[in-house]
C-alpha cells in the first residue's frame, strides 16, 4: 500500500513541476538550452571513450590476424589459432553474461530510445552506459559487422537521462534531455553535428518544436567539439577525387536511388526476419548465438576481412580501387548476410554503418556496371558510391534530409547536394511505392509484439503533440476532438505562448498540446497531429 501511496505522491510531484515548467515557458526553454551544452559535453566525453576503446579492440583485431593467425594458417600451426578461439570463446562469455546483465543493451538501442521517449520502456542509465561502452567494444573489436552509431546514440541517451536524474528533473523534461542527448551521440560518432541533430528531430523526437530543438542544436555541437578535440577534424570517409555529378548524369542517380529503395526494402526485411534463424533448435540460449556469430568472424577473418567491423575502410577503398564484378558481388552478399548475423545474435551494436556501406557496395557495383557500358566516366565512381549510401539510407530507415546532411559530413564535399537530395528522395518515395515500413520504427514494434511486458518508466505520461499541417488535428475544435480514457489536454502552446485548452479553441498547424495520457497512448496521439489519419483509425484505445 506504501508503494502505490509513494508512487502517487511522486507522480502529482512530477505533474505539479510540469505544471510549473508549461506556466513558464521561456525561462524553461532557456534552461534547457543550457543544460544541452552539459549533456552534450557529458555525452561527448563518453562516446570518445567509446570510440577510442573500439579503434584499439580493431587494431589489435588486425595485428593479430596479420602478425599470427595468417601466418600460422599458411604455416598449418594451429596453435595460434586455437588461443584465438579460446580468446573468442571469452569474449562471448563476456558479451553474453553483460546481455543478460543489461537487456535494454542490445542490439543498436535506437529503438529502445524511441520506446523511452514514447514512455514505453524504461531504461537503467548506469547499466546500459558502461555495458554499452565495453561490450560494443568488444563485439566490434572482435570483427562483428556492427556499427558504433548505434550504442552512440544510446550512449548519448543515457547520459541525458543521468544528467536529469541527478538533477531531479521532471519525466516531461527529461525526454527532451534523452532527445538531446540521442542527438549528441551521432553527432560525437561521425563529427556530423547537424545530422546528429536532424536525427533527434526527424527520427526521434519528430516535431521541431523550440524546446527540443535548442538542447539538440546545442548537445551536437559540444559533443562534436569533445570528440574533434579527442580525434581531430577528420571526415569519416576520406574521398580524394569527389567531383559534381553532371547534370546528364542525374537520370543515372535515378536509376541508383530506385534499386537502392528496393534494396531498402530487402535489407529491412533480413534485419526482421533474421530471428527466425536463431529460433532454430541448434541455439538453445542466446550464448550459442553470440558463439556462431563470433566462429563466422573468425573464418571471414582469414577468407574476406573486408566485411569485418563497421566497414569505414571498405568504403575508402571502393573509392580509390577498381574491382572486379564478381568480388564486389562477393563482398555485397557477404556483408550483408554477415550483418544480418552479427546483429540478429543481439549483442550491443548498430546496423547504421554496416547499412552505409552496403549502400556504398551497391554504388560500386552499379558504378562498374555504368563505367562498363561507358554511361560514365570513372571519375564519377566514387559519386555514385556516395550516392548508393544515402540512397539506401534513406529507403531503410525513411530520414531523407538525415542521410543527406550525414553523408554531406561525412565525405566533407557539400558540392555533390543536389544528387544526394535527390537519390534520398527517389530512394524514400520508392519504399515508400513498395509499403516498406521504416526500420526502427519497425524494430521497436517487433520488440513490443515479443515483449510487451517490458517495464515502462511510467503508466501516465505527458505527451507533446505537434498538430501539423494536414493531419487529422489540424482546424478540429478542442471539443470536437475524439474522447478517450484517461486522457486530459493540459496545455496548448500557440507562438510560443501558453493557451488554456478550452473546449471552443480551433487548433492550428503549428499548434502543441500536452496531454495527460497513459503511456500506451502515446504514440497513437502523437501519429493523430501528423498524419492525415482515416477516421476509422481514430477510436478510443481500451
């Protein structure tokens, strides 16, 4: 009886302090532009620890196979090789007693943010932080085709959340401080502050309004000034002879954003369907899985290296390196099966590079084919290498202008714009033509669906839903709007003033409500100010 008195003493605590924060709307956003520089500092601090941790376990990777395992192979020592398999059968042990240790750890943890923004999951911020540093170090290290965005962005996350939890802030405030830090996390990742901040805005949070788009903007940039002062200023990919595409050549970026959108669309379907492997009989536990994902990186290791890891050097390579059509065919299949693996056995780390630089494989693939037929001149190979990422971003995980400013960053040329913005945009409409369902919104359904008894961080939430233009919300009179239970609209934010939500008040775009609700109703309120929503979707939740 204690508990639920003490919970309820603590809820009407948390909605009297929003309360206040909604009656003084100014001082509260300025105070979250400040506490976003402490979190993206924060954050930034962490994710260089993260990334100099991970650069270490890779080389160490390589010195290992090129000083002893390759050698010993050629030799038929096999004693080399058998301190590796015990080496790896430690680490699995490792990955696996921290999985069990830190559930909400696995996998690329952008869902599970999503979940937490939502108010569905709940998230144990010091556990996650250090198993999500070490354990993406080690699954990574040990040649796992998973990326660091990812845990990144869940790193980034988490350091939002203690940041609020230290300073006792409301649940309302602290999804703006996770937002920010999600934002900081793949900004510091890939020294892409604006694609980090985009990110938040268009794949996290999803409205743009003044109080999560200041702590973003500014979480971004410190974290990005932490990690360039840790790592320097260099781009991600390092492309020496990236020239403007042509504009006779933009039919051809067509022809590459539509075989990416249906690539896109493959790709989202092996990353869902890859749990029907792993219910095979033959893994009993999940340490068997993490164990033949770790014994297929040692046989790639000595037969196609290249598909170890992220896959940042890959991508430099294809720019300056013509192959053949047969081994870049090889290195396409074999990168993506071996991702599909690495992430599917559920140890900390992220498809988001990996996804990259399958786009980029397709590039180089549809590169040789073009140069081949003299479509193209070789010069514009590594364009369409270029083109072939964001492309195949944007049709998977559905954020065109993220993956437009992210590569833009990435590559450090702001001259080939318009092919990428216009490969993101016939990329996404082609995935969207074939009903593909974004991929992170996707993950985080399928975690609901087989787990949907998850811990939520609380049963009643205060949801803030942007009424955009055209959606179902949009000219509706407050008392016009569809009732459901347990459900009261406190506030109404019009220009940046508050408005008290009487009954007779038409909502316009660009309007916010905050709305009192229980947490299952979140985001069905928020797809309510969005989307143009069929009246037949729009019923009372029981």
């Amino acid at each position: 009886m204690k508990t639920e008195e003490n919970r309820a003493s603590s809820f009407n605590s948390q909605l009297f302090k929003t309360y206040v924060a909604l009656d003084n709307w100014h001082k509260f956003r300025l105070r979250l532009f400040v506490e976003g520089i402490f979190v993206g500092i924060l954050g930034g601090l962490c994710i260089s620890l993260f990334r100099f941790l991970l650069t270490e376990a890779e080389a160490l990777r390589i010195f290992i196979y090129n000083a002893f395992l390759l050698p010993a192979a050629s030799r038929m020592d096999p004693i080399p090789i058998l301190c590796w398999a015990a080496a790896l059968f430690v680490i699995g042990l490792c990955l696996f007693g921290m999985c069990r240790y830190a559930p909400m750890a696995s996998g690329s943890g952008i869902p599970q943010v999503k979940g937490v923004i939502l108010g569905l999951y709940k998230m144990k911020w010091i556990r996650i932080l250090w198993v999500k540093i070490i354990a993406g170090a080690l699954g990574i290290g040990a040649g796992l085709s998973l990326g660091r965005e990812g845990p990144s962005i869940q790193i980034g996350a988490v350091a939002g959340q203690g940041f609020s939890r230290l300073l006792g802030r409301t649940r309302m405030e602290e999804r703006y401080l996770i937002t920010s830090g999600a934002a900081a996390g793949l900004a510091a990742a890939f020294n892409a502050p604006l694609a980090g901040m985009m990110f938040a805005l268009e794949e996290l949070h999803r409205n743009f309004s003044g109080a999560v788009l200041l702590p973003t903007m500014t979480s971004a940039i410190m974290a990005t000034i932490v990690t360039r002062f840790f790592f320097g200023n260099s781009t991600s990919f390092h492309f020496v002879n990236l020239v403007p595409m042509p504009a006779e050549h933009l039919g051809l970026v067509v022809i590459i954003a539509i075989s990416c959108g249906i690539s896109g669309i493959i790709f989202n379907w092996g990353l869902l369907h890859t749990g029907n492997f792993y219910n095979l009989p033959i893994f009993r536990n999940q340490f068997m899985k993490i164990g033949f994902a770790l014994i297929c990186a040692c046989f790639l290791g000595f037969y196609l290296p290249q598909v170890l890891g992220g896959g940042n050097a890959l991508v430099d390579t294809l720019a300056m390196t013509r192959y053949s059509l047969g081994f870049l065919f090889l290195l396409l299949i074999g990168k993506y099966i071996f991702t599909l693996i690495s992430y599917g056995c559920g140890v900390p780390g992220g498809f988001f590079l990996p996804l990259l630089v399958i786009g980029s494989l397709v590039g180089a693939l549809e590169a040789n084919i073009f140069v081949s037929l003299d479509l193209i001149n070789e010069i514009y190979t590594p364009n369409i290498i270029v083109i072939g990422m964001v492309s195949l971003f944007a049709a998977s995980v559905r954020s065109p202008i993220t993956g437009t400013l992210l590569i833009l960053e990435m590559t450090g040329d702001f001259g080939h714009l318009m092919a990428l913005a216009l490969g993101s945009a016939i990329a996404y409409i082609t995935a969207e033509l074939l009903k593909g369902e974004p991929i992170y919104d996707a993950l985080l359904k399928k975690s609901l669906k087989t787990a949907p008894d998850k811990e939520s961080e609380e049963e009643r939430n205060i949801v803030e839903v942007p009424i955009v233009s055209g959606s179902v919300l949009e000219n509706k009179i407050i008392g016009e709007l569809p009732g459901m239970k347990q459900t009261v609209i406190i506030d109404l934010k019009r220009g940046g003033k508050s408005h008290i939500p009487d009954p007779d008040i038409r909502l316009r775009a660009g309007d916010f409500l905050y709305i009192l609700t229980l947490s299952r109703n979140a985001e069905m309120l928020k797809s309510l100010g969005e989307e143009k929503v069929p009246k037949a979707h729009v019923r009372d939740p029981d």
